[in-house]
C-alpha cells in the first residue's frame, strides 16, 4: 500500500460512518463524538470538492478520487492520535471506491486496495429512511434504493463488520450508543468485530453472553432437596366429587376469561427414533441377521418395534410404499422386510419421520382416519379451553416447520369446529434467537465452528417463558404435544378443567385479599388471616424476621408473595418414567418452596441428596394450568420470576470436538421457580407421552 494511504494502528475504537449521500453521517458523528467527548473525522471531499468548484468552477471527476483518498487517510491519521477512547469517522475509503465505482464504473486499484485493507472496529450503514437535503455537491435524490443496496454490498462483500442504523436523528443516537457500549465490552471479553455483530445479530445482550461464560466457568450451584413433596405434604389430593366440583366450577366462572392452551411443539422427533437410526447406521446388512444385531448391542427396544410394527399407525403407509418400490416385496425374507420397512421410515428421501416434529406424525389409528399429534390438540381444546364457543390454541414451532402444522389444521379444523360446536382459533410463536445460548469448548472457552463463527445453540424449553410473557390469556392450559391419548377424551377434560377450577378459586381468594390490602381493610388483627392463608393455601414460609417488622412492612411482604403468577400442576404417581418430579427445596436464602426438579439439577454424588431424588412417590406429566394476570388484570413480566440459577450445562459433539452447551432454567423448573405454585395429584391416564416410537404401542395410543 502507498505510505500515503497507509492507516496509523491504534488502541482507539474507530466507527466508520457509511451509506449514500444525506443519510445522517455527518449529524451521527457529530452526535457520538460529543457524547463520546472525543473527536470525530470530517469528509475531506466536501472542502477539496468545494475548493475546486469555487477556484476553476469544475465538478467531481475520477482524478479527484485518490487525492480525495490521500487528504481522507491524512485527516484521520491526525485525529486518531487526538481521540479519547472512540474516534468517528464521517466518512472513509470504502465510500470513495464505491463512489468511484458507482459514477465513473472505474476504482483505481491503489485506492481499491487501501479501501479493503482500511480496518474499522464498526461500519454504522446510515439507512436512506430520512429525507434527501440538496446543497451545492450533492447529486439527486432519485435512485436512493438501489444506491443503498451497491453500498451495503460493499460491506458484504469486503466482510465488514457493520449495523444498519435506521429511525430519526435521536432514535439512531440511542441506538447507536448503546451498540458502541455493547462493542467495547464484547472486546473487553476478546471477541473481534465480526463476532460482535454476529452477537448483535443473534439479538443477544453481550452482559447475557457474559453471564453465560461465567457459569460454564464457575458452575451452577446443585439445588438441595430437602424432602419429595407427597400426599398431604406438597401435593394435594381431592375426591371424584371434589374433582368433578372444581370442573364444575371452571365452567361457572369462566365466562368472562380469555382461555388459551399453549403447546410446545418444537423439537422433532429425532430421539423417538434414536434406536432406530443407530440399527440403521450399525447393522451389518450382509454379514448378521436382526436377531444377531439385537444380541450383539443388547437393544431391548428393537424387538418391541419389530413384533408390534403392525399396529402402528404409520405401517400401511409404509408397507404400501414398500410394495410400490419393490413389486416382490412380499416374498422376500423377514429380516430384509424389516430392514426396509426401518430405512423408508428414517429414509429422508421417503418418510423421513426422525426428522419430523412430533406433532405432525401419525399417532392414532381410528376406524375412520389416522390421526397426528396436532389433532389430538385440536380436539382436546375444543373439548376443555372454550369459553362462548370459542377456542384458541397456541402452539410454538420451528419456523421451517410451521407450514407442515399450517397444513393439517386447515385440513381438520373445520370437521373438528363441527363435531364440538366451537370454533378455534390457532396461532404460532417460534424460539427466539435471543434466548439462544452460546457454546464453549471443554477450556470454557467461546467455540468456534469450521466457518470460524461462533456457535450458539438453542436454550431450551425454558426459552419458551419468552413466548408464555407474550401472551394475552387469564388461563392457559400448558400440555406437551406427544402427551395425547386416544379416545378416554372426557377424563382428561375433567381433570383439567378441575386444575383450572382450583386456579380460579384460587386465584378469585388472592385477589381478593390483594384488593383488600388496597383498600386499607386490613389491620394488626386481622392480618393474621393473611399469614395463615400463606402458609397453608399456598406452602409459604414467611422470613424468620416477619413478626418483628413494623405493620406497614409486613403488609407490603405480604402484597408482594401473593401478587404473583399462578401454577396449578398436574402430578401423577411415579412409575419410574424420566424427568422431573416434585420437591421440597431450600434456596440459597434458606427459604424452602415447593419445585420441580429434574435429576440433573440434583447433586448425585451426595448420598443423602441422591436418597431423596429416588424417594420421590410422584412424577411431573408437564400438566399445568396458569394464571399470567394480576388482580388489576394487568400481565405479570414472567422474566422477573426466574431463577437464573436453575440452568443446566450440557455436553454435545460437533465436527468430532467435545463442547458444552447451557440451557436456561426449564419452562416448568426455574423459569417458574417463584410463582405460587399448587401441587395436586391427576391419575396415570392424563400422562402419555410418546418419547420413544414404542410409546404408540402401549394402549393409551391403541383403538379401543
């Protein structure tokens, strides 16, 4: 490069202005370096151009391109040596090449070079959503779009770091700022530029990295059990009268509640098939037979698939599919029958089911019609969440999956609005990237992957609080998608309508007191009726120095443990099934409450702690009924409700190298971890998940 275009190096942070003419670079560095306190770099083009004009009444021309580079490169030298910290740059060699490129199609390679090599720590891309000021060296507001598109191209192409900034003059200030803060302290931490934006992209907050990291180092803190929640002490039991009461009750007081059922439908099926594809990927076709294999690898699962394949929903698909391909497929041998049968199952050319979300598979076979998981969701919400003949169901799907959920609702929803007399109304929300997380390698470093960017990995269901907070509901019904059961639709309405009857009964005493607190109705006396309601409505234990605060304060204690959301779960007797149950737990304040916890949560080498994990009489079915609204009917901000200390690390594979991964505190565990929350025993038949293929055999998923 010139010594002429050589760019001084520098600890300074520099921010590049760029974009067309009259977009606001100028305004913007003017408007950073005095906030900055700092210096910023003028345009040299405007006084050499105007010099020029005003001494020989001579425009631009391609002469004036590296001049106008040499004086540019000059100019901010000097100003880097005077900055504080930032310098802002008006302008820069990368809009005089795309300048020279765009009015005389030429860029002498000289300046070409230098604009490329030019390094900044941000390109601020100035959007052309302000109005177009003339003066005497600007040329014409048409042509803004695609002028705006040959710039951030440019960008693209050079592989800039850059933001586009759009809005007025004081939105894009704020904006601005708060990415220049978010920056310095991305390469406090030592990510580079490109990883900075590619953080910004991900619309994930760099101090959310940072805490990210710091646990990957430091660990989590293991949740301390103090005993299994059981009958009578955490989990509540109620009578079929009493539960058909509470049903009763639901349908009495609900007519003036927005109901809604919210369905996380995002994971595909890959582990609902995991046995399969390792048969797939291990068996050795030419030299053992299947019965060999199930020896040889110990699988217990591959012969319950095989004995009972022909009662799966899915099989005359298959099998037809099968005869269709291979016209003797009839008359070969059982062993090659079944491998085929498994390879055009799993076959991404074919079925491909592993690759599948769940909702959308075959689950139940009916005299008249297979029937999905999204159906059965369908049909249970007309059947339990309607209110005035209406329904709505909400399901939160992967993006590139929605159109396949989009398809089967419109094909059965009407038959379904017939048969029950409601109509539903179905919407969709998707995991945002900003609750994704980012992975470290095993060093509890950032991980890089092959393309040399930075991985982030989805957070989990915890992440689906976010999508819970959006929400405009007084009771949501909250129920996996592969927990669907065939016919027997009228035991698990019952039993969740009973859920939602204890809620609102709930729900209507607390709001009722809280409304009473405003009012001032409360005094020395009886307040005790507060206290006691507390402790054994709701399982609370007040702090040891409650008594001892002055009245006043133990009226705002009090107003603030019981205007908060509401969970009634679902428990159903433990039969040895994977997941979390309910607990007893003591935070690290010392104050115990009643959770759901999974084993991974739990210190496992601790004796004492592993004993009560496996004394645990009930089992979480992810069956709850919430209550998102406060007694103003405003929604609560679920995100204040978190325990953050309740993720999980987890180790993953990718390209041959072992990485950690965090997910957020689960939607049921953590991310509800300081709601009111009720315990109530639900019997076995409300929980049928289908976590494995074999699931769909047992009878809860069998025609009657």
């Amino acid at each position: 490069m010139e010594e002429n275009l050589k760019q001084q190096q520098s600890e300074i942070i520099k921010i590049a202005m760029f974009g067309p003419e009259s977009t606001g670079k100028t305004t913007l560095a003017i408007q950073l370096a005095e906030y900055y306190k700092t210096d910023w770099v003028p345009e040299f083009a405007r006084e050499y151009l105007q010099n020029k004009w005003d001494d020989k009444q001579q425009i631009c021309d391609v002469n004036d391109m590296l001049p106008i580079a040499y004086g540019q490169t000059q100019l901010e030298n000097k100003k880097v040596t005077q900055a504080n910290k930032y310098l802002f740059c008006d302008t820069n060699l990368m809009v005089t090449k795309v300048f020279s490129e765009l009015y005389y199609n030429y860029c002498d390679p000289v300046l070409e070079k230098a604009a490329k090599e030019h390094q900044y720590d941000l390109f601020f891309l100035t959007d052309i959503d302000v109005p177009w000021e003339k003066d005497d060296l600007r040329d014409k507001p048409e042509g803004r779009a695609s002028v705006f598109s040959v710039f951030k191209q440019s960008l693209i192409d050079g592989k800039k770091p850059f933001i586009t900034l759009s809005g007025d003059k004081e939105f894009r200030l704020q904006q601005a700022i708060t990415i220049i803060d978010s920056l310095a302290k991305a390469k406090e931490m030592g990510f580079s530029s490109n990883e900075y934006v590619q953080i910004y992209d991900q619309e994930i907050a760099v101090e959310n990295i940072q805490k990210q990291l710091d646990i990957f180092k430091n660990g989590i803190p293991k949740t301390e059990l103090v005993n299994p929640a059981t009958l009578f002490d955490g989990i509540q039991k109620f009578s079929t009268l009493e539960i058909e009461n509470k049903a009763a009750f639901f349908d009495a007081n609900n007519s003036k509640l927005k109901l809604m059922k919210f369905v996380p439908a995002s994971g595909a099926a890959s582990r609902m098939f995991s046995f399969l594809t390792t048969f797939l990927n291990e068996f050795d076709f030419l030299n053992e037979s299947i019965n060999a294999y199930i020896n040889r690898k110990k699988d217990s699962e591959l012969p319950v698939f095989i004995v009972g394949m022909d009662k799966l929903p899915f099989f005359d698909f298959v099998y037809e599919k099968l005869k269709e391909e291979f016209p003797d497929f009839d008359s070969i041998e059982r062993d090659y029958k079944n491998y085929y049968f498994i390879k055009l199952l799993l076959a991404p050319d074919y079925f491909d089911y592993a690759n599948k979300p769940k909702g959308v598979l075959p689950f139940h076979k009916y005299s008249s019609h297979i029937a999905t998981a999204v159906e059965e969701q369908l049909y249970e919400t007309a059947f339990y969440s309607s209110v005035n003949n209406q329904s709505h169901l909400h399901f939160t799907v992967s993006e590139e999956h929605q159109n396949q959920f989009e398809a089967i609702i419109n094909d059965v929803k009407e038959g379904i609005e017939i048969q029950s007399g409601n109509a539903i109304e179905v919407d969709f929300s998707y995991q945002s990237r900003s609750t994704d997380t980012i992975a470290v390698g095993i060093d509890n470093e950032p991980f890089r992957g092959e393309n040399g960017k930075l991985v982030f990995r989805p957070g989990g269901h915890g992440a689906l609080i976010a999508n819970l907070n959006k929400l405009d509901a007084d009771v949501v019904f909250i129920k996996n998608i592969d927990n669907v059961i065939q016919s027997n639709i009228e035991e698990i309405a019952l039993y969740k309508k009973a859920l939602a009857g204890i809620l609102i009964e709930l729900q209507q005493q607390i709001f009722a007191y809280l409304d009473a607190i405003d009012a001032n109705e409360f005094d020395h006396e009886n307040s005790i009726e507060l206290v006691f309601f507390i402790k054994g409505k709701l399982n609370i234990d007040l702090p040891d120095e409650f008594d001892s605060l002055p009245f006043e304060n133990r009226i705002a204690k009090i107003k603030s443990v019981l205007n908060r959301p509401i969970r009634i779960c679902g428990m159903v007797k433990n039969e040895g099934e994977p997941g979390g149950g309910p607990f007893w737990v003591r935070n690290e304040n010392d104050k115990i409450s009643l959770q759901i916890v999974e084993a991974t949560q739990v210190d496992l080498t601790n004796e004492d702690q592993a004993k009560i994990l496996s004394s645990a009489t009930h089992f979480n079915p992810v069956d709850l009924v919430c209550g998102i609204k406060n007694y103003k009917n405003e929604v609560f901000d679920l995100d204040k409700y978190i325990d953050h200390n309740s993720g999980f690390v987890v180790y993953k594979e990718m390209n041959g190298k072992k990485i950690k991964g965090y997910e957020l505190p689960g939607l049921w565990n953590g991310a509800m971890a300081n709601w009111l929350t009720v315990f109530v025993q639900v019997p076995l038949i409300t929980f049928n998940p289908v976590k494995n293929v074999n699931d769909l055999l047992k009878s809860t998923h069998q025609p009657k």
